[in-house]
C-alpha cells in the first residue's frame, strides 16, 4: 500500500514540476486523491499549502450516470474493482466534494462537466471552452 508520505512526497515534486513548466506552458493536472480500499475510501488530498504552490486556476470535475460508469469500468477495468450503482454515485460525489474543497481553497472556480451520453471530443470541447473562458491559453487541437 501506498503511504500518506509517499503520496505526499511525490505531491512535492509534483509542485515543484507544475511550478517550474507553468514558467513556458499550461498545465492539466489529472488527479485522483480519492482511492476505494477494502475498508471503505481513503482520500490524501493537497495540502492548503501545496494547493497554494499549485496556483490552480480551475478545477474540472467529470462527472456522469452512475449507470454509464458501471458499463465503462466493465469495459476498461483498469485494475478497478466492479461497482454497485449506489458506489459509482458516492465516489463521484466524494470525488466532486474534493475538487469543490481544492477550488474553495485554491480561490478558483469549480466546474463539473456531465459526460453522460456524451463523446471524448465533446467532453474535450467543452473543457476547452471552459479553460478559455477564464482566460487559459488553450489550442483547438
């Protein structure tokens, strides 16, 4: 198992890195603080500091019909154990709850895009709009 200091560890570096490619580019952050272990769910968020370091300008949480994502996790696994339709609710809103915190404590504005019935390039379309409407320079591509 993975250690809330592991965790915290790589956190560090990570910020350093964002901190350090911010100075020529953008950057997306892809995270899920949020683990399913066998006693329930286990969350090592970033820290108020480490969020402060990460200057985030936004925060986009995907989202979509418990349903649709108990038939995605059957199709691409991914080492993910199966869910019920109440299980794929509470993580989302767990993993929502967390992105809201960040964005509360980062200053920044939440957004949570609903993927539901929804392709990748429109969800992608969509987190681009988003990202230029608070000013991100994003491309089209």
């Amino acid at each position: 198992m993975i250690s809330p200091k592991d965790v915290s560890d790589t956190d560090e570096w990570v910020a350093a890195e964002i901190g350090r490619l911010r100075t020529t580019c953008d950057v997306i952050i892809d995270s899920h603080a949020l683990t399913r272990e066998d006693y329930g769910f286990r969350a090592i968020p970033y820290s108020v500091r480490q969020l402060d370091a990460l200057k985030f300008d936004a925060i986009i949480a995907l989202r979509c019909d418990p349903e649709i994502l108990i038939t995605r996790v059957a199709v691409d696994p991914g080492g993910r154990r199966s869910l019920t339709v109440e299980l794929a609710r509470e993580i989302q809103v767990l993993q929502e709850a967390l992105g809201l915190h960040y964005a509360v404590a980062s200053g920044c504005t939440a957004f949570v895009i609903d993927t539901s019935g929804r392709t990748a390039a429109e969800v992608r379309s969509i987190a681009v709009r988003i990202l230029k409407q608070i000013g991100a320079n994003v491309s089209n591509e």
